[in-house]
C-alpha cells in the first residue's frame, strides 16, 4: 500500500475549489464588472439550468435552503391552525421552516434502513388538519415518494420534498425536486451543490407557485414598487448564482464520485459489525454524508479524531428533544428509532475528492479499533 495520508478531512472545500478556481474566478470578475449584483441575468440563467437539471419546469432562486421551505410552505396559504407532517430525524431547518408559517411540525419516526420518514406512521399521523407531507431525502437518499404522493392524493395534500441534502439523486429513475407539488434545495457551501455563502432553490411544474415566490422573495413585487403581497428580501444572491452555474456543470460527475466512494467504504467495511448505511432499491443516493451505525460510536469517533480523521453526528439530539420545541409536546420514547440511532450514528469523509487511499485508511482505522474493542468487551 502506499503511504499513509496525514490526514483525513470531513469535507475538503479547497480540494473542489482548486482545479476549478480559473472558472470561478472569472464568474465572479463578469458579476463584478457587469455592475449588476441583485437578481438579473445570472440568476435568471442559474435558475433555467437547474430546472433543467432537475427535469422540472420551474426554480426560483431564494437566499437559503430555509427560505426555499418556507416560502414554498407560504406559497400553498399553510399557516396557524395547520398541521405538516416531517420526520423526527432531519436538520433543524425542515420545521423551522413550518414554525415560521405559524403552522405545528408534526413529526414521525424514520425507517430504520433508509433513515428516511416510515410511511405507516405517516398515515397514521394525518388528521384534519394537515396539510403538506414534507419528506426530507436524508444524506442524499430520497424518501419512499411513490406511496408518500399517494396519501397525499387522497387525503388532498400537498407535497413537499425538502431535497437540501440530495441535488442530483433519482427516485426511480427521476431526479429528486421533481416528484412532488414542490422542493427546495441548499447551497450551504458544504452541500453537494454548495455556493461561497447561502444560496437557496425552489423547484415545482406549478407555474402560480412559482410566480408567487418570485414575488414573496423579493418585496412582494409584481413591477417596481408594486407590492402584491407582504413578501421578503430572500433574493438568491447574484454572486452565488455565477459561482453555481460554473459548479452545477461538475455536479454529475462529483456525485459519480460520491457513488464510487461509498461502493469503496461498502467494500472494506462490509463484515465488521457495524452498520452500512443501505442505498434503497427505488434509489439513486447521491451519499450528502455516509452515514455508519455503531454502539461504540463516541469511542470510535475519539479514535478516528486521534488519526486525524474527521467526522460528524447527523444529528445528536433529535428535533422533539431540542429546547427549542419544548411546546410541542413530545417526550422521550416518542419516537424510539430517530432516539435510539441519534446516539450511535456518525459521518465517515465523504467529498468527490476523496482518493482511494483517504477511504482504505479511514476504513483500515476503523477496523483496527473495532478489533481492539471486541477484545476489551470480551475482557469485560
Ligand atoms: C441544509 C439543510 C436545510 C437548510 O438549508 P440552509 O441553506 O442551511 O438554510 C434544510 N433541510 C435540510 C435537510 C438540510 O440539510
């Protein structure tokens, strides 16, 4: 084998930057020099091409994957007294999105293979009040889309993909952001799609939805001064915008990357004890975060951090359990499989830079502690 690498990041930004920083540069130097630095042609152009990427009629370019929930939530008229119905393990931002509108999160435990919502418990969840199912496409793996839209048919409800970790994956050979009534996408630097700042997206086929958030981004405005509607500034800004159009470009071939990655870590992980996250047979991942399960996980994530190998937890304290959400109601033991992974859940390195040399040392570390923990354990 070849020498060991130093280290090995979480992420590695400077990696995706540097074969490409010629491109960038100049994107950002034409918006420079163009004086135009609100909205116009850039943004206008991002939008079509991402539309097109997702194989959807329309996007709007909003300032965060949070906006992008949230101003679709505002579009379909959800606010107080309504109910919409997420998943108990997702980042924060999915029902802040809903507390914003005034309307309650209603939250359902996940599947325990997919890590995404369990379809049973979201019929079982929906009562007269809801009104949006907001499946949430988890480290890059969509939901279940097919049974999720056909509650939604019969119960009239609408759906909502929140995709912020998924830009590119396929459900059922369909891209993500295409399957429901809308979705929104981010691009927090260190997404798969991911600008130098926030940067947000929503996708839909409905041509009044995304006039509506056209004008809820900016003021409210249908012309100059001209306010509609009590709207926003949640303008995608036109900077980011050039700095994505160069990016989308590379975004197959990245996830490609990604793909490759996780079938490597599959390989010389498989057979060790711990827990590999599974692509679902419906799914095309595009592996946001390659996420392992094990009960030693603080243990190991010490050991790895010890090698230099970075990490994360997505994410340790689940939704219902947050301070922020003391109101809502909820105990511990609601939701027993989002609990219970919370604390043994963790984000091996995964970026489309990663060299087959990075994994089989992560992969080699990884074995090498688990070894060393059996026999501990067996010592007791
Ligand atoms: C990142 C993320 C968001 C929010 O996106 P921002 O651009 O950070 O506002 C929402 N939902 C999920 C699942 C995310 O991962």
């Amino acid at each position: 084998m070849s020498a060991e690498p130093v280290s090995v990041p979480f992420v590695d930004l400077t990696a995706q930057r540097l074969p490409i920083a010629h491109e960038l540069e100049e994107a950002l130097a034409r918006v420079m020099r163009s004086n135009s630095y609100i909205l116009g042609e850039e943004v206008e152009l991002f939008e079509q091409e991402f539309a097109a990427f997702c194989g959807a009629s329309y996007a709007v370019g909003v300032d965060s994957g949070t906006s992008a929930l949230e101003l679709i939530l505002r579009a379909y008229g959800i606010g107080p007294g309504d109910e919409v119905i997420t998943a108990a393990n997702t980042f924060v931002a999915t029902t802040f999105a809903i507390s914003y509108t005034g309307a309650r999160p209603v939250l359902v435990d996940i599947d325990p293979c997919t890590y995404t919502v369990d379809i049973v418990q979201v019929q079982e969840a929906i009562t007269p009040r809801t009104r949006a199912i907001m499946p949430v496409h988890l480290y890059g793996q969509p939901a279940d889309m097919d049974p999720i839209l056909a509650l939604a048919r019969q119960h009239n409800l609408i759906v909502i993909e929140d995709a912020c970790q998924a830009h590119g994956a396929r459900y059922k050979g369909r891209r993500v952001g295409s399957l429901g009534h809308a979705a929104a996408f981010s691009f927090y630097p260190a997404k798969n799609l991911g600008a130098f700042g926030d940067g947000g997206m929503v996708v839909t086929n409905d041509p009044d939805i995304a006039e509506t958030i056209r004008k809820l981004r900016n003021y409210g405005q249908s012309a100059k001064y001209h306010h509609e509607l009590l709207g926003y500034n949640r303008r995608l800004d036109t900077l980011q915008a050039a700095v994505l159009r160069v990016k989308l470009k590379y975004l197959d071939e990245w996830n490609a990357a990604r793909r490759t990655h996780a079938r490597l870590y599959q390989q010389l992980l498989g057979g060790n004890g711990i827990r590999l996250p599974v692509e679902a047979n419906y799914a095309e991942a595009v592996w946001h975060l390659y996420v392992i399960r094990t009960v030693a996980r603080d243990k190991l994530q010490a050991h790895l951090k010890e090698r230099r190998i970075g990490t994360g937890i997505h994410y340790p304290i689940p939704i219902h359990l947050q301070p922020a959400y003391r109101d809502l109601g909820y105990e511990v033991g609601d939701f027993p499989v989002t609990e219970h992974s919370a604390g043994e859940l963790l984000s091996l390195p995964m970026f489309a830079e990663l060299t087959p040399e990075q994994i089989a040392y992560v992969a080699h570390t990884i074995k090498e502690f688990l070894a060393d923990y059996a026999r501990l354990e067996a010592v007791g």
